[in-house]
C-alpha cells in the first residue's frame, strides 16, 4: 500500500518582492488564477539553476513535475546537491508549505524534523514542547506522557528539560527534535540533513531508532549528504538535481549515479594536464588519472575490492631518474599514507615523452567514505619536484562488501583491520 504519492508537483517561487510590483499586474494575475489559466507574468525558458546571477526571471522553480510514491514501512532517500529541492520537496510534504502545481496525497500522521528547532516554542520548557509537538500530531495527554520518559532520555536533556528551550544549544535541540518525532509514533517520519549537528554516538542512535521504526512498519524519508548513512538505512532513492526528479531506483543504483555526477569527475578518468593548482619545475607533467574497480573503470568501491590505478605522465625532456609519490588523503584533505615507487621496489628507468604506469592496491580495507589523491614527480633523493599537484582526484567506499559481517560508518576509523583470532587457552 503507498502511504505516500505525489503527482506532478512544482513549486514556484518569486524571488525579491512577494507581489509583481504594480496593483493592475497583481489584480490581473488573480484573475487569470480564478479562471485556471496560466500566470501571465511568469518568464519561462531559464535553466533552473538558483546560483545563477545571469538569471533575467524573477522567478524560479524550486521544483519542476516531480512524480514518485513511498510504500508503507519504506525508507526512502532522497539525495542531491544544495539547492536541488530537496529541503522545498520535504516542505511540502509536512504541509509547511503548499505545491504551486500538483497534488500530493499521504496516508497518516506526519513527524518532520526539517531545521533546528522546527517546531519548538523557544519560550516553553522541553517539556512543555514535548507535550505541544504531541498535540499537534494529534496524540492525547496520556499517550505522550507514556513516551515520555523514552523521549527524554534518547534526547539526554533530563537536566534540562524545565529549561526553556532558547537556552539550549544547537545540537540539544537537535536531539530533542529527533526524539520527539521518532518517539510519537507518526506513520511516516522525514528527517532532514539536521543530524549533522549531532555528534557521532548521537548520529548512530538516530540511524538505528529509524532502522527501528521502519521494521515497526513504518514510513520514513530521509535526506542526507551522508552517502554512507543513506546506503546503510535506505533501500530505495530519488535523486533531484536543479529542481528535477532525474532518477529514482534501488538506493545503491541511486548514490552510484549521484556520486559519479557530483565529484571530481562524471566519470572515473581525471584530466590531470588541465589541473592548474600545481608546483614543481615542470620537466615532468601529470596528465591522466584512470580508476578501475575489478578491472572496469570505476571510482565506487566496496570494503576488500580491488582498486587499479592508471597513472600517466609525460615529459619532453630526457629525466635519467624519476621517482613518484602517491599521497592519500581523507575527506578532510588529512594525509592518510604517503605511497612511492621504491618502496615497492619498483625503479623507473631514464623517462622521456608519455608513459602510462598501472598501480594496484589489494582488498581496499578502508572505512566507508570519500578519499583524495595527490600526486609528486621528482628525482630519487627528492632534490627536485618536477610536478606536484593535490586534492585532485578521489574514490568512494560505500560500504561492506560480503565479506564485511555489519554496518560500518567513517565514524568509526580509517582503516578496516580484520587480524586472526584464536583461543589459546
């Protein structure tokens, strides 16, 4: 049964000033509205990009014809960049805010936790917003009281809970927002990218109690740019991108296709050569980075798959020795491991014109996350660089693979170490 079904749904939005600036425009739109026709003041035919300054419309679409439907008990993702639409899409299903076009029909109570502090009265105690956030979802007194204590202590603000709430910190509210709409029980709960706020114990109980209510049959949506929490709650995606719905499918499918959009790269192959942030003399040149995961080309890996690089460089000079350095960096750009040549005892002969060298790392045992690459040429005893160049590619780790027995999240650590075990006594 579908809880949820949207049909043909935009929203529009003026930007600046809410009316068209002249009371005949505005009596002339209204009119038009009443007999069903279209706004005659609205420009069409922009892209629908809302970080473009060149734009000459005053308005925009947040969002444009979005169709899909969720299914009682699913978790559904909803993934893109900033500014896809995807805050404007989970406004309008808790009905802060109305479509402009479309309709969109739910079945049972609705529990959003949107922004910091959606919801709360910031003169009322958490209590007192406790019991008020219950009211509004409809529940009694005593159906509130009974989750109340639950709802506290998932929150950890019983210190605090007969302290108006606009003494709380950020990431209190958070907690205390998050309770109460997983705890009350609503049918369907939509959490927004609220939870970064959290702090890492806090995110992994948040992941957990919504894995929980989804096996309670319940309906949840959540957006995050967290690809690892996605894939790890989810089973299912749509990704918006300037305001459209351009894919929806099996969430892995889904993050895969969105990964490989809004990297450094659309694909897996890295123009070096055109990378101008760079150092050295310049007798040698980086010019093309190829990742290949099990041999086809790909930068989305599993925990213990295997990742082959395909490093080229080129000089125009006769260099009697090279030696080079792979560095690794983490999503933060904290260098991880500094990799070269020598120490797999591979030398390079005299280097002249382009040459292209295959580097394969074994069981890629790294916790889920993105990961950078840097680049260093110069001479063996390291006197002279001849290029350098950082942050210029990365892969992705989504998850475990078959081997791997449990979720794992980057919060955890870096590197995946599975010794052997064994009793000795």
């Amino acid at each position: 049964m579908h809880v949820i079904e949207v049909e043909n749904i935009s929203k529009l939005y003026k930007l600046g000033q809410v009316g068209t600036g002249s009371l005949s425009h505005d009596i002339n739109r209204w009119w038009h509205k009443i007999r069903g026709k279209e706004d005659p003041y609205l420009k069409i035919g922009q892209v629908n990009k809302r970080d473009d300054n060149t734009m000459a419309s005053d308005y925009v679409w947040a969002l444009k014809d979005i169709n899909f439907s969720v299914k009682e008990g699913e978790v559904l993702g909803i993934i893109g960049r900033n500014g896809a639409g995807k805050s404007t899409l989970l406004k309008l299903l808790s009905k802060i805010t109305a479509p402009t076009t479309g309709e969109i029909r739910i079945k049972g109570r609705v529990g959003a936790l949107l922004e910091v502090g959606t919801g709360f009265h910031p003169e009322l105690t958490g209590r007192e917003n406790i019991f008020l956030n219950g009211s509004i979802l409809g529940m009694t007194k005593s159906e509130i009281k009974s989750k109340f204590d639950e709802i506290v202590d998932f929150a950890g603000v019983a210190k605090y809970v007969d302290t108006p709430v606009k003494r709380y910190s950020s990431g209190m509210i958070v907690r205390l927002g998050f309770a109460v709409a997983a705890h009350l029980e609503p049918e369907i709960l939509i959490v927004d990218e609220v939870l970064a706020v959290g702090d890492a114990d806090f995110q992994e109980k948040c992941i957990n109690k919504m894995n929980s209510v989804s096996k309670q049959g319940r309906t949840v949506l959540f957006v995050s740019h967290n690809m690892t929490s996605v894939m790890q709650l989810c089973s299912r995606g749509i990704l918006l991108e300037n305001g459209l719905l351009t894919y929806q499918n099996d969430i892995r499918s889904v993050i895969d296709t969105y990964l490989k959009k809004n990297t450094f790269g659309a694909e897996s192959s890295f123009d070096l050569a055109a990378f101008n942030s760079r150092t050295g003399s310049g007798r040698i040149k980086f010019t093309k980075l190829e990742i290949f995961n099990q041999h086809k080309p790909d930068k989305n890996f599993l925990i213990g798959d295997d990742m082959i690089l395909h490093l080229t460089l080129e000089s125009k000079y006769e260099i009697p020795g090279v030696a080079i350095a792979i560095q690794l960096y983490d999503r933060n750009e904290q260098i991880l491991s500094n990799i070269e040549n020598i120490d797999s005892d591979f030398i390079i002969p005299p280097f002249y014109g382009t040459k292209t060298f295959e580097i394969s790392f074994k069981n890629l045992n790294f916790y889920p996350n993105t990961y950078k690459f840097g680049f260093w040429a110069g001479t063996p005893d390291g006197s002279e660089t001849y290029d350098y160049i950082k942050f210029c590619a990365d892969f992705n780790i989504l998850s475990g693979s078959a081997r791997v027995k449990r979720n794992l999240r980057p919060e955890k650590g870096i590197v995946y170490i599975t010794p052997s075990w064994k009793q000795i006594n």
